[in-house]
C-alpha cells in the first residue's frame, strides 16, 4: 500500500475494506478477511488490524462471528426518490 504520512494507518485500512464493501468485493454476509489476512495484505500490526475490524463493527458494517470471522452486514438498501 502507499500510505500517506497525514492519515492513521488504520484509517487507510478502514477506507480500503470499507471501499470494497461498498463496490460488492464483500457482499453483505460476506466473510471479511481476517487479522492475519489484512496484515499480509497491508503490513500493518495486529493491534492495527484488530482495530480496523472493531471500527468496521462499531460503524455497523461488519458483525463478527467468535471463532467463525467477520461478516459483512445487511446495509439498509439507500432510498429511491
């Protein structure tokens, strides 16, 4: 990844996966890759990637599963008007 100096890693991280939940890469009910994958893919920590998660289930984008993973949540559909 090319990070930028000015943003929090995690906050990068957070825009990624949430970029790609919101372009159907993760569908909702769609497992969202783990700790160990978001930090092969990005070279972040563990603790940096376990908030990425967090911050995605506090948002309401994500649930988690205790020993399954994380999912993807059914987003309300956007209003049609």
């Amino acid at each position: 990844m090319d990070w930028k100096p000015d943003i929090p890693r995690w906050r990068q991280v957070y825009a990624l996966l949430e970029e790609r939940i919101d372009d159907g890469t993760y569908p909702p009910g769609g497992r969202l890759p783990s700790v160990h994958e978001i930090i092969q893919e990005t070279g972040i920590s563990r603790v940096t990637a376990t908030r990425v998660l967090r911050e995605l289930r506090a948002a309401g984008l994500a649930y988690m599963e205790p020993g399954i993973g994380t999912f993807v949540a059914n987003l309300p559909e956007p209003p049609t008007s």
